[in-house]
C-alpha cells in the first residue's frame, strides 16, 4: 500500500510550538513510523519547503520519505496567506508524481490546505481522499470569538472537504459530533481514531536532578504551559489566574514560577508574536516579570524534562482538538489542569491525575491551582498517572486503526476501478 500524504503547511522536521507547527508535525512523525509496522506499507509526505537548509527529499526512515516541494516562499508564512500559494505546489506534486510514475493507492491529507491539494490529487489520478482536520475553523471561531483570525475560505473549504472526502478521520467523538451537526455529513464518513503517546520518548525523570538542570529549585512550585501561543490557547487567562493566586494564597507567590514553552524560537519569533506582546504586557502591569519564564520552543526529545520538572502541566485552550502536550505529560507522571472542553473530559481523571477548571475562566483557574497544591499528595503517584494514560493512548494503536480504515477504502476503490462502466454514454 502506497499512501501519498499531503502536509502543505506543515514539514514533520519543523521547530515544534511555532505558527502552524505542534501537534500536527508530532502526528506525522509519530503515525508514519508506526503505520510502517505493517510490512506492506509506504508512505511519502509532501510539504512545503519553508526552510532552505531543509530541502528535496529526507527519509524518516527506510519506508517514509519526506519530500519538501516548492509552494511559495522559503521561508514561514503566516498561515491567514499560505492559501495563495497553493496552485504552485500542487503543480510541482504532480509533476513529481507523473515523471517518476509513482503508483500510490490513496491519499492522505492534513489540514484543509492539504486537503485541497489532496481533492485535486484525487481526481486527476483517481484514487480516494482520506481526510483529517486536526482543527475546525467554526469551532475555533465560537471558541475565540473577536480574537479568531483566518483565511476568508477556510471555513467553505472545510465544509465542502467533509462531504468530497471518502472518509474523514477525528481525533475525538466531540469533534466528530460537531461535524455532523455542522455539515450534516453521515457518521458512516467519520471514524474516531485518538492520537497516541510515545511512551519509549515520555516518562518521567528525577525531578530534583532535571530541576537543577534546568536552574530551578525543588522548592520551587512549578506550573508549566507546553504549546503555540495563540489567543485560543487560552495563556492570559493563567497569567491572570496566577495573579489572582499570589492574592488568594499569598505563601505560594515567593515560590510559584510559569514556565512557557512555545512560541518559536525566543530571540527571533517571540517579537513578532501580538499575542506574545499583550500577554507579556500584561505580565508587567501585574509585577509578574520574576514568576515567568519565557523559554522558546523546545524539540521533542527535550520535552520530557520540562514535564518531569513541573509540578503541573496546564492547558488553559478555549478549543483543543485533542491535545497531545496533555497525554505527554501524563505520561512522563505529571499531574494536568485542563480547560473542561472536549476531550479532556476522558482524559483528565479528576482527583487521580488532575482536575479541570471552568473555559476561559481566571478565578476558576486560581481555584483549581490552590486546590492542586494543597491536595497534591492525594493524587496518583506518578507511576500510576503514566500507567494510566499508556494504556489508554499508544501511537501504535493509532496506527493498526487508521491502516484498518486505509484497507478498507482502498478495497472499496479497487473493486470500484476494476467493475465495468455501465455509465450511460452520448449518442
């Protein structure tokens, strides 16, 4: 089985926590080296080169291929703008495909800019679309409100990809409820596949000893936010919520640190970043400057000792999809705090591996906190809490149930080609 992926926006080798990367470039890597378990299977990924060092074909391993295609500047575009760019790399993919005759049995895209690619892909070489959309612009526009900004065809290209796609993949029964009520698509469409956790790359540290690396104390009381900084991801209302803690239990303020990771790379994307900007002002009008660190985006592979140095992780999001940085932590042993908005409600076991706070809500938050840190003792060790959340999310379930759905479909299509044409013709 030849899978053709489509990541237009969105390179697997990207800086993790920048615009338009995160959760999505994690998935691509982690599904393609799983889904390579079934022997059959070969993958190649087409992105968007969006960085000059990193270009022409790389392999992730010996049956996936990354292959980084011309579409637009080299360099990152704000997304709101990646539309326009578009026709050019759909050109070079099928200028790829053609010379080099490349049979591939289905296509795989990721996010509504790939899935445009992927429909015309799909029908010039008739083959079928499987679609996922890791986010959902209507969601994500009730959930901001006046602080969502997109592209002005997003929300149209979303709906018509739900109904053209020969399936549609969601990461979470919320989401795939939403797309029914929204597009009156039928559930037969949708398969709810969850994302999964790498559990040989999560777990959890000493946390004395990662502390001292990291130049933080044990006395410290660590709250960490892992993720893009973005007005939906919710970050000023945990600036405010810690401002309304350090009034509320004043002996938690001389010992109480944020650390953000994300953003990008500090010195040259957190800048440019406006809502970087108002949250950090926001931090100064509050005298918050010694509590929060602001560290950049870290890769993948260093994440687990930011979880394993925290005292807890929290999501403060207005919208998740899913949440991965979430399942992460859990698993390095780590204790969460969670907007109560969709998925989380399965994966946050309240009062066994943290609790969940009102949606957009500060003083609902500092409630949470100051709860959190006068009941942690009565929390799974962390053991427990890594045990829990690996036996429930794996990347290598993820895998045996998309290449379930891949075979079927596939199956569906060849028997579709191979079935005469009894269409009426022209007189």
């Amino acid at each position: 089985m030849n899978i053709c992926a489509i990541s237009f926006h969105c390179c697997p080798f990207s800086l993790l926590g920048g615009d338009g990367t995160g959760g999505m470039n994690v998935y691509l890597r982690e599904m393609s080296a799983a889904m390579t378990n079934f022997p059959e299977v070969k993958m190649d990924i087409f992105t968007r080169v969006q960085n000059p060092k990193i270009k022409g074909i790389r392999d992730i391993s010996p049956k996936v291929r990354v292959i980084h295609l011309k579409g637009g500047p080299e360099h990152p575009v704000d997304r709101k703008t990646l539309c326009d760019f578009l026709p050019e790399f759909s050109r070079n993919l099928e200028e790829f495909i053609i010379p080099y005759q490349r049979s591939y049995d289905l296509v795989y895209s990721h996010y509504w800019l790939s899935g445009l690619v992927g429909e015309e892909i799909r029908n010039n070489f008739s083959i079928p679309l499987i679609h996922i959309f890791h986010t959902l612009a209507f969601s994500k526009q009730r959930a901001a409100k006046e602080n969502y900004e997109e592209h002005r065809n997003r929300l149209g290209a979303e709906e018509h990809l739900a109904h053209v796609s020969e399936a549609i993949i969601s990461s979470s029964e919320h989401e795939k409820q939403s797309l029914i009520k929204e597009y009156g698509i039928p559930s037969s469409k949708l398969r709810v596949i969850y994302p999964g956790v790498n559990k040989g790359l999560f777990y959890p540290l000493g946390q004395e000893d990662v502390r001292r690396e990291l130049g933080f104390r044990e006395e410290d009381k660590i709250v960490l936010y892992v993720g893009r900084i973005e007005p939906v991801k919710g970050l000023l209302s945990l600036i405010e919520a810690l401002e309304s803690l350090r009034k509320k239990a004043p002996f938690l303020s001389s010992q109480l640190k944020l650390i953000v990771v994300g953003g990008g790379t500090k010195s040259s994307d957190h800048p440019k970043n406006k809502e970087i900007n108002r949250i950090q002002k926001a931090i100064a009008e509050k005298n918050l400057w010694n509590d929060v660190f602001f560290l950049g985006s870290k890769r993948q592979n260093q994440l687990k000792k930011y979880y394993s140095a925290a005292d807890v992780l929290v999501m403060p999001s207005l919208y998740e999809s899913f949440g991965l940085v979430v399942v992460e932590a859990l698993a390095c042993g780590t204790p969460v705090i969670a907007s109560r908005i969709g998925e989380m409600m399965n994966i946050i076991k309240e009062g066994k591996n943290g609790s969940y706070f009102n949606v957009d809500d500060p003083s609902s938050l500092s409630l949470s906190l100051n709860h959190f840190f006068s009941q942690k003792s009565s929390l799974w060790r962390a053991e427990k809490i890594r045990q829990d959340i690996i036996s429930r999310f794996l990347w290598e379930t993820t895998a045996k149930e998309t290449y379930g759905i891949f075979k079927a479909i596939v199956g569906r299509s060849t028997t579709r080609r191979s079935q005469p044409d009894k269409s009426p013709r022209p007189a």
